[in-house]
C-alpha cells in the first residue's frame, strides 16, 4: 500500500514539474498560443501568422515592433519589422 502511494506522488510531482517548466505546453501548442513566420519581404520584415491557445488565447507581438495586419478564423496575422525572430 505504503508503495503505490509513493508511485502515484512521484508521478505527480513529476507531472508538476513538466507543467511548471512549461516547455511541454509550448511545444504542444494546445494550450499557449503560437506563431511562425508567414513570409519574409525584401527589406526584411516580415508577416507573422498566430493561432490562439486554449489557455493563453493569441500572443500579443506588438511589444515586438509589429503591427495587427489582419485577423482571419483562426489567425492573427502581424506585420513585423525587421529583425523578428520566432524564439
């Protein structure tokens, strides 16, 4: 008995771990949103598409130099300077 309570606190404690870290709900992408570059133009900037997460909704770029271009479904598109990178 004693060994299946420790088995099951470890697994949720590892568990808290993953969430916490966060990698795991990036990478996924089920519940923060995400962004990759759509297109780049010749002076280097660049248009941005971004889907919205289950939790965090749709990231907000315009801390990063970009401007909303269009939001369409389930897309934002942002227009960004030169210099974006998706990281």
């Amino acid at each position: 008995m004693l060994k299946q309570i420790v088995a099951v606190a470890a697994c949720i404690f590892a568990l808290m771990v993953v969430v916490k870290d966060g990698r795991a709900l990036r990478m996924t992408g089920l519940f923060t949103g995400s962004c990759s570059i759509v297109q780049t133009y010749t002076d280097a900037s660049t248009l941005v598409g971004c889907r919205a997460g289950k939790l965090d909704g749709r990231p907000d770029l315009s801390h990063r130099a970009c401007t909303i271009y269009q939001t369409t479904g389930a897309l934002q598109y942002w227009h960004c300077a030169a210099g974006y990178s998706s990281r």
